[in-house]
C-alpha cells in the first residue's frame, strides 16, 4: 500500500462500503487536495488495489478511524499550495484586515445593496459577496483555508492552555 490518504467523515456517504464514490482526499504526506472516484471499505480484501485511508470525525475531527481505499480515477485540478497559504495566513495575521478596492462602480453596487435592505452595512455585502464568490469558485481553496484556520487555532488554545499549568 503505497499511498496515505485523509478525508473527513462529513465528506462520506451514509453507508460507502465497496460502493464507487466521488470524494474529496488529501495526501497524508503533502497535505494536497484532490477529488477522486474511488470505492472505500474497512477491509482491504474488499479492494482491488487498497491505501490507507484515515478518515477523521467528531465535532473536532479528533477522532480517526483507518479505512481503505482504491482510487479509481483522480482529478487533481488546480493543487491548493499549502505552504503559500499558511504563510499568507501567519502573515495576515499581523496586519490591518481592511480591504481597499478603490473602485467606484464596486462601492456604488454594494451601496446600493445596503440601502435596499439586503445587507447590513456596505462591509457586511462586501464580505459576503466575496466569502460567497471564493467558496463557489475556489472550494478546495476555501476547503483548505479552513482545516489551516482550525489547525491555527487548535495549537493556539494548546499553548495557551498548556501555559496556565
């Protein structure tokens, strides 16, 4: 078994055993993301060719369970680049999260917008009409983002916890 996979129990079937599923995996080794067909099982006799999959569950996802998988086809698309992203994550971390987009046309629109009712504030209809464009055209990006957000968080609170012994 060459390969080391992860994905989520949320991104499973109810019941997946054996049957051809599509599924969203990342290489335990370089944390890339692809979206696959593939059939999973819990016994690795059931599978033509098995790796090793983990699939993480629980309100934390701490919890894991080992699996099987035989990828029948991968669709690697346009890889997410983890070290880029975490970097830009730590390094967002220390500046100013305003966004300037200088643009007339854009500030009129989500104006617009606001005085009719369907947002808040201009910076509640900017925020969510970007969250909203990104998590449509970017979703391994977006899919991404997220586990290094919770990861970031979850050694935060580590070290802070383990700091108050």
């Amino acid at each position: 078994m060459a390969g080391k996979y992860i994905t989520s129990e949320s991104n499973l079937p109810d019941d997946p055993k054996g049957e051809e599923i599509q599924l969203q995996v990342s290489d335990e080794e370089t944390k890339e993301i692809f979206d696959i067909r593939a059939k999973i099982d819990r016994d690795p006799d059931t599978l033509a060719d098995p790796d090793t999959l983990t699939v993480v569950k629980g309100p934390h996802e701490n919890t894991e369970e080992e699996w099987y998988i035989d990828i029948l086809e991968t669709d690697s698309g346009d890889l997410i680049d983890a070290e880029l992203l975490e970097s830009t994550l730590t390094d967002i971390q220390n500046q100013s999260t305003v966004i300037n987009t200088r643009s007339e046309e854009v500030k009129t629109l989500l104006q617009y917008l606001t005085e009719k009712g369907e947002y808040e504030s201009v910076s509640e209809a900017s925020r969510t009409i970007m969250l909203e464009y990104l998590s449509d055209t970017y979703p391994e990006l977006v899919s991404e983002y997220i586990d290094l957000k919770i990861q970031s968080e979850r050694s935060e609170l580590a070290e802070e916890l383990h700091d108050h012994r």
